[in-house]
C-alpha cells in the first residue's frame, strides 16, 4: 500500500494523520506541547519539542500499518511562529516566537510611526503587526546574548515551523520554505516571490539566514523520521495551515472562500492570480502555488476563537471541554446582553489592535454559566462576520457560501448562528482537518498522482449545509451589540 503522512503542526499540537491515496483517512494521532508564557503578551514553544513530538506522533501512527507499506511525508503548519537556530549545532538560540507573541508590538508601531507602512504593504501586502515573523526574529536576534554577532557571521537560520522540521528530518541537508508560509513573515515579495532587501534591511535580518524559497506542490528532499524507515521518504507538498484549508476545501477557483476555525481563525478567498491590494484591514498573501502558477488570497486572521474555548475550559474551569459547552449555550434563550471581546493577544482582523486586553460586557446579577459559554460561542461568529463582510463588499457582495473546517464546526449551534450572522450558506466537510487535507493534495500533485485541479475536486464531500434563518433585526440588534463592545476598546 502506498500511504501519505500529513503532519499538521499547530499551535497546541502535532497531528500525524495518515491516508491512502484515495484521501482517504485512515488514522490519526495527537500530541501537545507546552504553552509558555514568561511575560505578560509573550507566547512562546519549545521547537525541539515539537519536532521530537512530531516523529512520536508519527511512530504511533505507522506502528499497526504493514511494514511492506510505502510512505510520503506532507506537511502543514502554524504560521508566522518563528525559530532561529545555530545551523553548526542544530540548536534553536530561545523558544520559538509564537504567532500571538506581542512582544514585537513596540517596534511595529515605531515602524509604522515613521511611514514605512505603505512600503511594508505594498511589497509584502502585510500590515505592519507583531502577528508576522519579522519582528519577533529581530527581537531574538537584539536580545539573545550573541545572536547578533553570530548572524552576521552566518552562522544562524531562521524559518517558520515547517522550515524548522524540514531541516531537522533531512539532518541539515535542506533549509527549505514554501510561498505561503514565506509570505506571512514580512520579509517576502509577493511581486517577485522572493525575500525582499529592503525588508529584511528594514528589520535589520541577514539574507544568510533565509530558507530557499519554492513551489507548495514542490518535493522538499527525504527523511527517515530518526530512523522510523528503513530507507528515506519523500518530503512533498508543503504549506501553511489557513492555505491547507483553502486547498482542502477546494477553493480554486476566483471568488471562493473559506474560514478555519482553529486556535485562532483565517478567513481567506481565492483572488486568482494577480496580487491585488487588500481592503483595509484585510492583507494580500498568496493562497497556494500549484502547477507552475501562483494563486493569491485575501485574508483576515482573528487571534483567539478556539483558544477562547480552550481558555474557559482549562483555566476558568466552567466546563471540563469544549465540547461540552453547546449544550449549556442552548439552555438559554439569548446571550443575556453579555458580549465577552477575546483579545487576549491584541486584536487581530480588521481592527489590528495589538494594545487591546480582552474584555467582558453586559455583566448582571442575573448572568449564569449559561449565558457566559453563549457569549464566548457568539464572540467567534461576530469575529467572523467582521471579516467576511469587508471581503464581500471587496468581491463585488454576498458569497455565495463559505466553506468551514476546524474542530469548533462540530458545534451545531455555532456553525447556525454563524450562517445567520453572514446570512450566507456555511458548508462543512466529511474532513475536519481541511489543512492535512489540502497538504496531502499537494502531496500528490508533487508526486504526480493528480494532474489538475479537476482531478481532486470529487474528492470534497459535503457533510451538512446550515442554511441562514430570518429574524434579521434580532440578528441585527446582537451584532450592534458586539460592535458597541469592541468599540469601547478601540477607543
């Protein structure tokens, strides 16, 4: 049998996830790893971690499969966390700088204070914000004690998480990228598809630590997995999560969209080949890059939806999981006129707050549990519905529908009132994990399994189509509801 191995590294975990080549899922395993937090708006992971995490995830997923079986490695990843690395002993200089760290948010505002937010966009089509790569890689480079100094020697790398584990499974051989996970640091072209001099000058990054740069469908080299094959693998198709799941869900087309609901969400539509500039408070990134051509995406990224639920989970304690909460949700008729704003890592998409703390509205003695774990539920929704309606009105109205992946989906009551929010269909998959899903495709356009898109699309089954109900002005009055709340912090 021939298998493909997709690795969806994320923010709280490593999945391993195998299937055939039919896409079809066979198995999957999971492994976390440790949040750290040393400083209040830092966020920061162990990269060493995570790689012996992934070839453990690994080794469970293969132990009951034929050893006659042959193998191919794909992988998708958290964007934007960054990790530098001494390339003589293989060794990271600190943790990794996650995508929600704040710690780069003074520069950013610096940089923007001196006008360089036009040049920043126009070359990258990102807005100047710690979100991205560059300013959480000058940090570690002005801060770790003589990081500096080795980088101008040449002695450090840099990458994004998929860069990290590519280098580590081919023991050094391939210090490698893709278009997608490129062009969420700051420091890429999106014209010239290439790292930009004046960005990495900008933000004072030696182009000796940048990866190659190439093709999502592109073959990466071959690992062993630490011995786990007795003879090396193929490492193809490679792209960062949110473009996983535009791949995944099948959005080739112009004017398609999607939204993944994971630690935080990426809404993003496909608009086609030209990298047009975003409207405000959107950005350009390319989507995918598959048979020569490169397709590009405007996207909006809110920091905290699952990590919401995750947090009211395992720090506030109200339910034991996640899962758990729809059916108190639904034990109340209304939210009761509480509105809790997520921003425990600054405002993402379209506000682009980094200072904002999250807060909570609309507290009364007559607030329950109930009607907290509504609000939490609803505040993703509104998030979501922040974004899409700037994407609409930059696509010429309403999409016709938004295609939805990430565990939250599972959440009937959610994936309703989000379709009711958006008064647009909102069509979720057989495949939960939209992101592996699309890896593996490019996996097999890589290998030359598929040949074109038309090839793949049947493979997208749809599992349910939660259609929009009436009552606009109730609708209406929650919405303005929650825009009265983050208004009071943008202030």
């Amino acid at each position: 049998m021939n298998y493909i191995i997709a690795i969806d590294q994320s923010t709280s975990s490593t999945k391993a996830l195998l299937f055939d080549e039919q896409c079809r899922m066979l198995a999957r395993t999971n492994v976390d790893h440790q949040q750290y937090y040393p400083q209040t708006g830092w966020v920061e992971h162990d990269a060493e971690e995570i790689y012996q995490n992934m070839i453990v995830a690994i080794r469970q997923l293969i132990s009951e499969n034929s050893e006659n079986s042959e193998y191919s490695l794909a992988i998708t990843n958290q964007r934007e966390t960054a990790v530098v690395w001494n390339k003589a002993t293989g060794k990271p200089i600190a943790n990794a700088v996650v995508w929600q760290d704040t710690r780069g948010a003074e520069l950013c505002r610096k940089l923007r204070s001196q006008g360089y937010a036009k040049r920043v966009f126009d070359k990258s089509g990102l807005l100047i914000d710690p979100n991205f790569s560059a300013s959480g890689v000058k940090w570690l480079l002005d801060h770790i004690e003589g990081a500096r100094q080795a980088a101008n020697h040449g002695e450090l790398l840099m990458g994004t998480i998929e860069t990290w584990l590519i280098w580590k499974l081919t023991e050094g051989k391939v210090h490698a990228t893709d278009y997608t996970n490129a062009s969420r640091t700051m420091l890429f072209n999106i014209h010239t598809m290439d790292w930009d001099d004046d960005l990495l000058a900008l933000f004072d990054i030696p182009r000796s630590m940048m990866p190659e740069v190439h093709p999502c469908d592109a073959v990466y080299g071959e690992t062993t997995c630490e011995g786990l094959f007795p003879t090396p693998i193929t490492i193809a198709g490679v792209l960062g999560d949110s473009h996983g799941a535009l791949v995944g869900q099948m959005c080739f087309t112009k004017g398609s969209g999607k939204v993944t609901y994971g630690t935080g969400s990426s809404v993003m539509v496909n608009i086609g080949e030209e990298p047009k500039a975003a409207p405000e408070g959107l950005v350009t990134s390319v989507g995918f890059s598959a048979f020569g051509k490169v397709y590009y995406g405007f996207e909006g990224n809110i920091y905290s939806t699952g990590a919401t639920l995750k947090w009211i989970a395992d720090q506030l304690k109200l339910v034991g999981h996640p899962a758990e909460m729809e059916a108190l949700a639904t034990s109340v008729e209304d939210n009761g006129g509480v509105y809790i704003v997520p921003a425990f890592s600054g405002l993402g998409a379209p506000w682009w707050q980094s200072n904002v703390k999250g807060a909570v509205f609309g507290l009364t003695f007559a607030t329950t549990k109930a009607h907290f774990l509504r609000a939490a539920l609803e505040s993703i929704a509104y998030q979501i519905k922040d974004l899409v309606d700037v994407m609409a009105r930059a696509t010429g109205g309403r999409l016709k529908e938004i295609a939805a992946d990430g565990g939250p989906t599972k959440n009937k009551f959610l994936m309703q009132f989000q379709a009711d929010m958006l008064n647009t269909p909102v069509v979720c998959t057989e495949v939960d994990d939209a992101s592996a899903f699309g890896a593996v495709i490019m996996n097999g356009f890589a290998r030359g399994l598929w040949k074109s898109f038309e090839e793949v699309r049947p493979l997208r089954k749809v599992t349910e189509v939660y259609q929009p109900t009436t009552n606009c002005q109730q609708l209406a009055t929650l919405y303005q509801g929650w825009r009265n709340a983050v208004n009071q912090l943008i202030k």
